[in-house]
C-alpha cells in the first residue's frame, strides 16, 4: 500500500514518538538552563554590583560582579532565543554554550586570586562552570551524537523523494527500476515514520543485507517478481 502525497507530508512532518521526545528534551533543558544562570545574573544586579571588581560579592552562593550578572542574562537570553527559534537550533545553542562554560572554568581557574579575575571567579564558580557546561553538552547532544541513531530519532538521515540517485552508483536503466528505486525510498521513509506496511517492512528488512543500491533494486524488484508469477 502507497502513501498518499498528502499522508507522507503529514507524518513527514510530525516525528516519531522517540524523536518528538529528543525534541522535548532538547527545548525545556534550554529554557531551564537559561532560568538558573537568568536568576543568577538578575540577583546580581539586584544587589548592584561593582562591574569590574575582582572581589565579587555572594550570590547564589557563587561569587559575582555586574560583568558576570551581564554575561549571564545574555547567555540566558541567548538560550531562551534558541528555544523560541526551535529544538535543532536550541541543540547547537547547547553544545556550543556548554564548550565556551568549560573553557571560562578552565581559564578562569587559571586566573584565580589574580588581578586578570576579571569576572570576580572563586573555585565555586569553577564547579559551576564545569557542571553547567556538561549539562548543556548532555542535554544538546542527546540524540544528536551517536556512531548509531536510533530510526525515529529527527537527526537520523532518511531518504526523500527529492533525494538524488547517487551518481556513483549502479542508475536504474529502465522504466520498471526507476519506479523501483521511488518504491523504495517511500518504504525506507515509511519504516522510519513508523506508518510502513507488512510488505514495505519485509523489503526493506531484506534490503538490509546488501549494500550497493543495484543490489538493493535488485531485491526489491525479486518481491515483485515473486508476486507477477503467484497470479
């Protein structure tokens, strides 16, 4: 059974149930994240920090000056924007926030009890950085980064029926294998939306075994061949 145009927009569209889950995951660690280091940089300002001072003052128990209140509503800012614009952006907002955390904390360690500890840091702070910074890689990686995706995660790569045939590869030569190489990428489609039929799943289950695409044609035209002489 074929989909219909409208049926594979539809669930084009809408991800699986494990990928809407990563997508979830990603947009509130985003938005929850940013309302901790949000609250931290309003207290700071609340209290009316000196902006340079290297002696900061407590907050949160953390040490702060109004340079680090200001850092920290715009990396609020920056998180909560990221979230607005959607859970792919929030994901490489994450990743990219969490490294610059880890490497102030490795800088400002170095900078500790120096007149360069321009952000008023104290070993606190240290532990801060480093924790808020796995945190977000944690959460912005989550099904993201992996040697193997799961099918209904949205960063897995599936194929479309605007995909181009890979050029290197053996190109279908005749009417019935062209229509053969569209059946295919609509059942692969099918079976990552979760929507396949019995019969889509079998192919691509034994497509699975070969992997030059000739190979994979050739096995998805034996189901129909298989089929023509049953009648």
């Amino acid at each position: 059974m074929r989909l219909r145009p409208q049926a594979r927009q539809q669930t084009a569209d809408r991800p699986a149930a494990g990928g809407e889950r990563v997508l979830v995951v990603q947009r509130i660690g985003a938005i929850v994240v940013g309302q901790v280091i949000l609250v931290f940089g309003l207290l700071g300002f609340a209290n009316q920090l000196a902006f340079f001072s290297t002696e900061g003052e407590r907050v949160l128990g953390l040490s702060s000056n109004g340079l680090l209140s200001t850092i920290s509503i715009v990396t609020a800012v920056v998180l909560f924007v990221a979230a607005a614009r959607g859970p792919r952006i929030a994901s490489t907002v994450m990743i990219v926030v969490g490294v610059l955390f880890l490497v102030s904390a490795l800088v400002n360690l170095a900078v500790l009890r120096t007149s360069f500890n321009i952000l008023a840091f104290e070993f606190p702070n240290v532990v801060f950085s480093v924790v808020a910074g796995l945190v977000l890689l944690v959460l912005g990686t989550y099904g993201r980064v992996s040697g193997n995706l799961p099918p209904d995660s949205p960063y897995a790569r599936a194929g479309t029926d605007d995909e181009e045939i890979d050029l290197t590869s053996d190109l279908p030569a005749t009417p019935a294998e062209v229509a053969a190489e569209r059946a295919m990428r609509e059942a692969e489609v099918a079976v990552v939306q979760h929507v396949a039929t019995n019969e889509q799943r079998r192919r691509v289950a034994a497509m699975a075994h070969v992997h030059s695409r000739g190979d994979r044609r050739r096995v998805w035209m034996s189901f129909d061949e298989a089929g023509r002489e049953l009648r």
